[in-house]
C-alpha cells in the first residue's frame, strides 16, 4: 500500500462516482412528465441525494492540489495536468459524437454529419463540461496556493464568496426579494469569485482542518436541512409548472456547497482510521485510480440502456435505479479495465 494515503478520499470517490451515475441514470426518465409524487418523485429523491457528488469532487481536488506539500507548478500544470484532461476529452468526446452525430447509421460524412461530427467532438457529452471546470480551476490553482497558505485570507474568501455568489443570487430566485432587491445586488460584477473556487478552497481549508465532534453536528445538520429545503423546493416547482427545471438545484445555489461540505466532513470523520489491507479497501482503492475513465465513459452505458428501453421507471424505481446505476458502474469500470492494459489508450484515455 502507498504511504501517506489517505484512504477516506478513495472512499469519498468511489461513492462519488456512484452517485453522479445515479443522478445520470435517473435522467433517463427524470426529464419525462407526468411530474407527480410516484415514480417521478422517487426519481427526483435520489436525484437530490447524489448531488453531494460533484461538490466532493471539487473538494477533494483543492484538497490535494492546494496543499504546500504537494509541489504544482505552472509548468506541471500546462504540460502535464491539463493536456492529460485535454486527450482524455477529445478521446471519449470523438467516440460519443461518432454516435450522436449519425454517422454510424449513415456511414457518410455528407448531408451534416461531418459538421455536427466535428461540433460535437468539440462540445462534449452534457457530463463532460466537469473536465473544463477543473482545468479552469487548474489553471489558476498557483494563484489559489498562497490563499489557501494564509488560513485568515482563505476564511474570509470563503465566506465573502458563499455569500455574494452563492446565498444571494439564490435568495433572488424567491419573487419577492428579487423584486425588492436586485436594485442593489444585480450591480455587483462577481466573476471573480464566483464559479467553483469556493468549492476548490473549501476542500483544502476543511481537508486540513480539525473539527471538534460539535463542530461537525453542526455541519451535518446544516447539510441535512440545505438538501431538504432544496427538495422541497424543487419538487413543489416542478410539479406545480409541470415542466423539469433545473434552477433550483443547480451547483451554484447557496444549498449545494452546503450539502457538499457536509459529504467530505463525513467521509473524512467516519473514514479517517480506515484499515486498508482489507479486501474491500483494496478493491475501493483500484476502483478510485480509474475515476476519470469511469466518469467519461460512463454515459455509453446509459445509451444503450435508452436504446433497448431500459428506464429506471420500469418497476418499482426504488429498486430499478439502483440496478441500472449499478450495473452501468461495472460495465463502465470492465471497459477501463481493458483501456487500463493498453499502454496507449491508458496514456490517452484514463
């Protein structure tokens, strides 16, 4: 085992990872009305709950890149972090656009397909804007180094950008404060704080610091009440306009950092002393190394699954979900696999 791991991000990955794949499989049918208590709702609660997952992501990733023991360089950064995101981009996107683009049916790159081949190599499956997101948090991590060093700075960054970026903008999706607010508040210009930093920050900041048993009761309450109101919120909307938006629970409102938080402080409480020379630790700790691969490729599986009309509403989607999430994981995890044994796919690839 490598030294120095720390074992409770690999659970905080896996899980992760697990839980973005849900959220993917419940959207076969999450999108398709009518938008009711059952099956939709049921839809909609494991939605909710596997939002923890990018909020962790991001965390761990300001965790790892942001910590002065660990030497990133701009030089590391633009010539080995960021190209390797760039070819495992263009690798998968070109394979999904072969099939979104029509080219497999029609066999030629006439009549539009050769440009929408093109548009949509370079655009990407809807899951893989998370590669230029953290590209972009890559890019400007030397920036972010000498904040995260001074614990003073970084707090208040923390919270001037939780409350300008995240609390207001989602308190004005409420009529009645926007209509008496955003005089004031729609004249702040906050692209420098706003995007995924907090996140970013947050994982270093709370990654490194030791909370007390209270502390993180706190936390966890905090997090528990974030993703409830966000529930309420989105399902009570939805089923009142009858039509799926997203608005209220998109990863820049005030409730998703929150929950977020609340996920890394547990894996890291609950998991901290983990023993790693066991059976399942040791399968946890491979399946973490192959992350990326899975994120990308996961969405073919979820093709296939529409293809054959497999939905997670067939059945009871409390049981159906699951399955399919499950079952998209493994086919996902057995094509990284073979990827990971080919020298040159593995370097392009994974």
């Amino acid at each position: 085992m490598e030294k120095q791991r720390e074992y409770y991000l690999d659970i905080a990955k896996v899980a992760s990872m697990i839980a973005v794949i849900t959220v993917h499989t419940g959207a076969i049918s999450w999108y398709e009305g009518p938008f009711e208590g059952y099956p939709w709702g049921v839809l909609n609660v494991f939605d909710m709950l596997g939002r923890f997952s990018v909020p962790v992501f991001l965390m761990i990733s300001g965790y790892l890149f942001l910590n002065p023991k660990r030497q990133v360089t701009s030089s590391d950064i633009f010539k080995k972090y960021i190209p390797r995101l760039l070819c495992a981009f263009f690798f998968w996107s070109f394979l999904y656009a072969l099939i979104t683009s029509g080219f497999l049916t029609s066999r030629s790159l006439s009549g539009g397909v050769g440009e929408k081949l093109i548009q949509d190599t370079l655009a990407g499956r809807y899951h893989m804007w998370y590669i230029f997101a953290i590209a972009g948090l890559y890019v400007i991590t030397p920036a972010l180094r000498p904040v995260a060093a001074d614990r003073k700075a970084m707090k208040y960054f923390l919270l001037v950008s939780f409350i300008l970026t995240y609390l207001i903008p989602t308190l004005q999706l409420i009529p009645v404060v926007s209509e008496s607010t955003f005089w004031f508040t729609g004249r702040f210009e906050l692209s420098y704080i706003s995007g995924y930093v907090l996140y970013y920050l947050a994982g270093y900041y709370f990654g490194t610091v030791e909370l007390s048993a209270k502390q993180r009761k706190i936390i966890y309450i905090i997090g528990i009440v974030s993703v409830l109101i966000m529930f309420v919120v989105v399902s009570v909307s939805i089923m009142r306009q009858q039509y799926p938006a997203h608005t209220y629970h998109e990863y820049t409102n005030a409730g998703m950092p929150l929950f977020g938080l609340a996920a890394f402080v547990f894996f890291k409480y609950a998991f901290k002393d983990v023993n790693p020379n066991t059976k399942i630790m040791r399968a946890i700790i491979r399946l973490s190394k192959m992350n990326l691969g899975i994120y990308l490729v996961h969405d073919f599986g979820l093709i296939v699954f529409k293809k054959i009309g497999l939905k997670p509403v067939i059945g009871s989607p409390f049981i159906m979900l699951p399955i399919l999430a499950l079952a998209d994981y493994a086919i996902s995890y057995c094509i990284v696999f073979v990827i990971s044994h080919v020298p040159v796919l593995k370097k392009l690839a994974i």
